[in-house]
C-alpha cells in the first residue's frame, strides 16, 4: 500500500532536535522524503506495524505529531504535484 507520513517535532530543545533526526532516518529506510517532513512510503502491513512500533518509541505523544494518510488507489490515483516532483518509482523497470 502507499502511505503518506507527515511529522512534526518540536525542536526548541536539544531533545526534540533528536527526535527529529531520528524520526527521519526511521522514515528515510522506509520510504522518500518529498518535503521536509514529508515521506511516501510503498510498504506492506507487516512493515507498516514496524514502522510504526519504531516510531512510537522515538515520537513524544505531549510534543510532536506523526500522521500516517493511507493513499486509497495509490499514489498515482491519489497525488497530484504542481512544482517539481523528486519523488522515483522504484517499481518501474531500471534503464542502465
């Protein structure tokens, strides 16, 4: 399935710095940022629960925010960019 997780971390002390990094390398293994704290993400159920675990142990639920949009469809029926548009479809054939 494609999701679409957005955060965001308080960053006034040097504990929310760290969250934040950690939030996004968590995020960066499991899809590709597309804004700041923007990631699509193409993974199953049982990875989805991963995720999740690992980010529940890192987010303060008092200070930060995590949302997690499941794109019904897929990105390509649910996503439409005006502006450029780094995201790569890791599925489509490889040209070397």
């Amino acid at each position: 399935m494609d999701v679409l997780v957005c955060y965001d971390v308080r960053t006034d002390t040097p504990e929310g710095r760290r969250r934040l990094r950690r939030i996004a390398k968590v995020c960066e293994d499991y899809g590709q940022r597309v804004q700041y704290s923007v990631f699509e993400c193409t993974i199953g159920d049982a990875l989805l629960m991963r995720f999740l675990a690992q980010c529940r142990k890192i987010v303060s639920i008092d200070e930060d925010s995590l949302r997690i949009y499941r794109l019904r469809g897929g990105r390509k029926d649910a996503v439409t960019v005006i502006g450029r548009d780094g995201y790569i479809d890791f599925t489509a054939p490889l040209v070397v």
